[in-house]
C-alpha cells in the first residue's frame, strides 16, 4: 500500500549513501556500546552494580533497534528475508515498571504480504517508523548522559584520592615533629626502659658514677626520696610506721612514672629488699649485693671475691639479711670485705660532702693492690658502696680483674627491657633522646613531704641538659690520672670465649653461635667429639675432657673476659671449666636465675623457655649445686618450644626461619601467662631463642633474660664505662665481626677428630 510504501521507503532508501549511513550509525552504537561497557568496569564499586544493569539493558534496546525488532510478527520484504515489527523494550522495577529510560513499549501491528514468501521482506505497518526514530535518540541521549555522569564521577574519585594522599603525607610529617619520626628513626613504640632509684633523706653532691647521678646510667632515671628515711635507719635495719608508709609510696610512684626497674641509693637498704618485693610489680634490688650468688657460681670455689664497702664493717650486722635475701654469707672465706673509710678524701661520704674523686681514685686502687697482694686467689671484686662505681674503671685497668658494682646490675635489669639492635623485632621501642634530668634534693614531693624531710633541701633548680659521656679531671688532678695510666697497662677491648659442640648448623642473628650477636669481639672454638648427645648426657670420654680442658685454656690464652658455651647442657661441665680457667665461666644462661628470682617477691614466678621441657629434669643436681636452681621450684614455670612451628628445625640442626617461628613462641607464651597471671620475667634458656627476645618484651612488656643477657652483664665488668671513670685506658671495639666456621681455630689434628665437619 502508500501507506506502507512510504514507511519503508524512510527506512529503507534504494539510494547507497543512505545504507552506508545506517551501517556506519551503527558501528557508532556498537562502539558507544563498547565505550559504555569499559566507563563501568573503572567506576566505583558503590554505582558500578546499577552502571551494568542499566548499560546491559541499554544494549538490549539497542541490539533491538539495530535487528529491527525480531520479537515481533514478521513481514518479508523483497530480498531482505524476515524483519520484526516490534521493538521490545525490557521493564526493570526501579525504572516504574517501562522502559529504563522512560520509553513505552509499543506493541507491533503487521499485515501479512500477498504471497509471503520466505524469500521476501515485509515493511513495517503505520507509524513506527517516527517512534522507533524518537526511541532511538532518547536512548542515545540517555548513553550520553551516562557517559558524562560516569566521567564526572571518575574526575570527583581522583580528586579524593589525591585530597587523602596529600592528607596521608600532612599526618606523617606531623607525627614526626611530634615524636621525632622519620628515614632513620625508629617509630615512637613503647618508651625506652626506666630506672627508679628509692633515695635516703640524705642530702650530698652525686659525683658522675654515683647512683643519685643522673649522668651514671645511659636510660633515664628517676629519683624520688623517702621523707625521714636517714642513713642511721637504713643502717638499723628497721622503720618507723610513718616511714615504711613513706617507704611504700615512692615505690608507687616511681612505677607509676614507668620505672622498669627500681633500686636504692644505699647499701643498706637491702634490709628492707623483702618488703620492696611484695610492693613493687617491676624487678627491685635494693643493694648491688644481689650479683653475689651469680658471680660466685662462675668462679671456682677455690676463687675469692673482693668486696669493698664504704666501712669494713658495715656488712656484719646485714648477715641474716644478705643470706635469706641474696644467698652471700658474710662469714664464708670466699669473699674478702675490706672498707675504704681510711682512704684519703672519702671520708666525704660520711661528712655528706662532694668526693673529690681524682683524690681518692689512685688511694682505692692502692688498696685494692695491697689486698691483690695479700689474698692472690682474688679472682673478681664487687663494689658495694653506691658510691664506689666512678672508680670501677681505675680497678679494671690496674688489675685486670672483673668489676662489678651497683651500675652494673642495674644495667642488668634494664637490658633485659630494652630493645636489642642487632637481632630480633625492630622500630618496637622509642631510642633513648640521649637527654637526662638534673635531679634536686625533694624534687618528685608534694608540699607536706617536703615538710617532712629532715634534711634541707637545696635551692637549685632542675634542668634538661644532655648526657656527657664523662667528666673531665681537674687541671690539679692531670698528674694522678696519668701516673694510674702509666701503671695501668692498655687493654685490648674485651672479648668473649664461646665453646662450641661438634655441632655443624647455621645459625641465625641472636644465636650464641652468630658473631653479630655481640657488640664486642667473640672468639669460637669448637671440641671435636663432644656431640649434643654427649653434653646432653653430662659425662665426657676422656679423650673429649682432654680437648674440652684445651678449648678452655686456649680461650683464655687469647685474652677473653668470660667463657660460655653453645649449649645449655653445658652446665654439667661448669665446674671443669671453672676450675680450669681464672675468669668467669657461664656455660648456661640459667646462671642468672639466682639473680632474677631475688629481685621478686616469693609468690611471683619466672617463665622459662627451654627448646624441650623434659631437658632441664635430668640437670637438676647440676643446676641446683652450681647455681642454686631448683627445677622443682614451684616458682620457676619451664616450658618447652618443642612444638612451635618451625622450631623442629633446631632439632634436625637446619636454619631456623625466624620470621615464621616468632609469632608462634609469642603465642605460647601468651598462653602461659593466661594460665599464670603471677608471672614477672621470662629467662629464654635454649641459646637458640634469644632471637625472639625482643618480640617477647615488645608484647609483653616483661624482662626477658637470655644468653645474650648473660654475656653481657659478664663482659660490662670488664669494660670501659663511656659515661665516667678513667678514660682512654681500653681500646674501643671497631664494630667488627669475623665469620666463623666450624673447626675453625683448630690444628689439622684435631679437624680430623670432628664428626660434623
């Protein structure tokens, strides 16, 4: 008909330009399709969802438009097969039930061909024609101002990315003005460990050295001093009630100002060490005497201590004290007390004067030379007097014996606080600013303490300055120091021995076998046939006790300050080795138990990590003869790490892989600790566990002592203190470490006798 005639002729022109039109229109649809699909892969997540659905169902129509309408009735058309008269536009409920786009479905109307053969095309009836015309440009138009919403989406997206980096970058930087952030910083973590010191109402000037000094320690300190808590009453042993109550709360206080560990000012102190226990959470050693049992158990019983107090016989009437207290008996021949109350110039200690101490260091280590002279099976000296350490170096230097003294084992309990750089976890723990405190007489009081001090306090005023690394002699004083140099032959810095197992393994950093362990020179030495089976067995061939007995004396001959070994099996051989060698021997980090238990009221517990918790049984005469650990002690919690995954690689002697066995040895020890809430220091026996010390501290926020502990707290007796004391007398160590390999520092001889080569 016309009417159909002119329909198709408007959709359909004969004329080529018009087809070539239409096919290009609709690869321009195909590729708006195609554009459309990829704008929704990159939009957000939130709209990406609804974008798909309403572009799939714009494609719908579209494929509709571009086929003519298939799902209608067709009608042939001359050459052009079957086309639909229909344009099926799908509903969707957010759109109200019509087209997507707000375009009504329209239903198909067709009239059959005359004839309607296959091979004809039929041409849509009525006005169609116009509507599919308008539906297709309100589709288009609709694509476009999606295309545009996406776009602009996407430009609102980038923006808020770039708004939050720059936000990200604004945040750092301050966090780093605030705490002191940045490339070579350590992130702020938990505080650097602190001391507390109890002090006497005693009002003196500190020299550098002295506990009450600020510049003796390389931590911050904290002071707090007991209101009518004088030196005659620490010497009687015995408080008043006020007093006690006084005694009690700056316990308090100190912890409450983050003390890790607390100490007092005075010697005699230590009679109230009991009483301290059951107030404080945090180790506390009233007395340096608390290094007694661990230094006596690593020299021969042959071997003599010196100990040198202010007064001779100060440490008579604290007899049962010191015995219950820190197990050193004043009567036992082993130990030599001798006073310095005759020394020129430190009689200023008792007058509560400043000590001139380029006077009275070359009269204390005269004496110390005359009593050397006089008892030479003198093998160590400890300086009991809280005001002995600033000549700890002088000692050190002229006699070339260890010293200990109250900085000594105060640096004992703090270490085990802080963060070990050399192995382990790191940025855990915020670095010491390397600032102190001046302290003054009653600072840390409130107003009525102050008014219950008996003596005066001062007028001056504190102040933030930083740390010298030590005091300078007078120019009087030059010619004193050098005569003590002359005498005093220079060391070589100091140097640890470790014997080693035939035993070839690799270790990691932290292990006793990994030289970078250290902050100082270690020397290996291997003892062909002494198998882990062997050690673990206690008893040696006699052909091995002979190569163990040379290690020993070849270690020594090399000039180590202390001795140890690769195993804590060892310890059955602690009294071979002791008796071979005149310096310290510490073949077990157990050692140190004596000294970790006294510093803890009787009801709190040590955790101990063993590799095996069956190991330890069969040392338990061992250990109890030569340390004084019960292994049966209800006090002392032994675990083994037997089955932490990964940790199995200790036993079959392959690399340990660090990284993955932390978190299992932090995960059981949180377990203990839920089932032992009392428990207030960790002591990692295996010489393999130390490398997750420092997790263990950052978790927990325990002391966690280990072989490492234990090497240094022997090797800082020989050392040179940086802070104060003589200078220049020790060779400083170059920071530098030689790799070792088994069998190293052997003849070809005794090579040949290893069995793991």
């Amino acid at each position: 008909t016309e009417r159909e005639a002119s329909f198709t002729s408007h959709l359909w022109p004969s004329h080529p330009s018009s087809k070539r039109e239409q096919q290009q229109q609709e690869q321009t649809i195909q590729k708006q399709q195609i554009q459309s699909k990829t704008n929704t892969n990159v939009a957000n997540m939130h709209n990406g969802a609804m974008m798909q659905h309403r572009l799939d169902l714009l494609e719908s129509e579209l494929m509709h438009l571009k086929m003519g309408g298939m799902s209608g009735p067709m009608m042939p058309m001359p050459g052009q097969g079957m086309v639909s008269m229909a344009l099926p536009i799908p509903s969707h409920p957010s759109m109200g039930g019509g087209s997507p786009f707000g375009l009504a479905a329209t239903p198909s109307t067709v009239a059959p061909s005359p004839g309607g053969s296959p091979g004809t095309q039929m041409a849509p009836v009525g006005g169609q024609n116009d509507l599919i015309l308008s539906n297709h440009k309100e589709i288009m138009e609709a694509h476009k101002l999606l295309a545009a919403t996406m776009e602009a989406q996407q430009a609102k997206h980038d923006l808020l990315l770039e708004s939050h980096g720059k936000l990200m970058e604004a945040h750092k930087k301050l966090m780093a003005s605030k705490v002191g952030l940045g490339k070579d910083a350590k992130k702020e973590g938990k505080k650097h460990p602190i001391l507390g010191v109890v002090r006497l109402d005693y009002n003196y000037p500190p020299a550098a050295g002295d506990t009450d000094s600020p510049a003796s320690f390389g931590y911050d300190v904290v002071f707090r001093v007991v209101p009518g808590f004088t030196f005659e009453m620490a010497q009687a042993g015995k408080f008043t009630e006020a007093v006690e109550r006084n005694f009690a709360e700056a316990i308090k206080f100190l912890e409450l100002k983050g003390a890790n560990a607390i100490t007092g000012d005075c010697g005699f102190m230590m009679a109230f060490q009991v009483l301290a226990r059951k107030i404080a959470t945090r180790p506390i050693f009233m007395s340096s005497m608390v290094q007694c049992p661990v230094i006596a158990c690593c020299y021969d019983p042959k071997d003599q201590i010196l100990i040198l107090t202010a007064n001779g016989l100060s440490l008579k009437p604290q007899k049962e004290v010191l015995l219950n207290s820190c197990g050193f008996d004043v009567d036992e021949d082993r130990f030599i007390i001798r006073g310095c109350q005759d020394v020129p110039g430190f009689d200023a200690v008792a007058k509560g004067e400043a000590v001139p101490v380029e006077v009275v260091q070359p009269g204390i280590v005269k004496l110390t030379m005359e009593i050397l002279q006089q008892n030479p099976k003198i093998a160590g000296i400890l300086l009991e007097c809280t005001e002995l350490p600033p000549y700890a170096d002088a000692l050190r230097a002229a006699t070339g014996l260890s010293v200990w003294d109250a900085v000594t084992a105060a640096d004992f309990y703090i270490n085990a606080y802080k963060d070990n750089p050399r192995f382990g976890i790191n940025d855990w723990q915020a670095e010491w600013d390397g600032e102190m405190t001046d302290y003054t007489y009653g600072d840390n009081l409130i107003a009525n303490d102050k008014q219950e001090l008996v003596n005066k306090i001062g007028n001056a005023v504190p102040a933030k300055t930083l740390a010298m690394p030590k005091s300078k002699a007078k120019a009087k004083s030059k010619a004193l120091m050098q005569k003590i140099k002359r005498n005093a032959q220079k060391h070589a810095a100091p140097c640890l021995g470790v014997i080693r197992l035939d035993y070839n393994y690799p270790p990691a950093a932290g292990d006793i076998d990994h030289p970078g362990s250290y902050d100082y020179d270690v020397i290996f030495r291997a003892v062909p046939g002494l198998t882990f089976e062997m050690a673990q067995s206690g008893k040696m061939t006699y052909t091995v006790q002979k190569e163990f007995e040379a290690a020993v004396k070849w270690l020594e001959a090399k000039g180590v300050c202390g001795i140890t070994g690769d195993c804590g099996f060892m310890m059955a051989f602690q009294p071979l080795a002791s008796d071979i060698a005149k310096v310290p021997v510490f073949m077990s980090a157990m050692v140190q138990c004596p000294m970790i238990s006294v510093a803890f009221d009787k009801y709190d517990k040590v955790m101990i990590l063993t590799a095996n918790s069956k190991t330890l049984k069969p040392q338990k005469q061992v250990l109890l003869s030569q340390c004084g650990f019960d292994v049966d002690d209800d006090r002392f919690i032994i675990y083994g790490c037997q089955d932490v995954p990964g940790f199995d690689a200790v036993a079959k002697g392959e690399k340990v892989d660090v990284e993955k066995v932390t978190p299992g040895i932090v995960e059981l020890a949180r377990k203990i600790l839920d089932q032992e809430p009392t428990i207030r220091a960790i002591c990692l026996e295996c010489t393999e566990l130390p490398p997750y010390a420092d997790a263990l501290r950052a978790e927990f926020d325990l002391p966690v002592f280990d072989a490492i502990t234990c090497a240094d707290f022997f090797v800082s007796a020989r050392k040179d203190n940086p802070r104060f004391g003589l200078n220049q007398w020790q060779n400083d160590w170059d920071g530098t470490f030689e790799e070792y390999t088994l069998g190293q520092n052997l003849t070809d001889v005794q090579k040949s006798a290893l069995l793991n080569a």
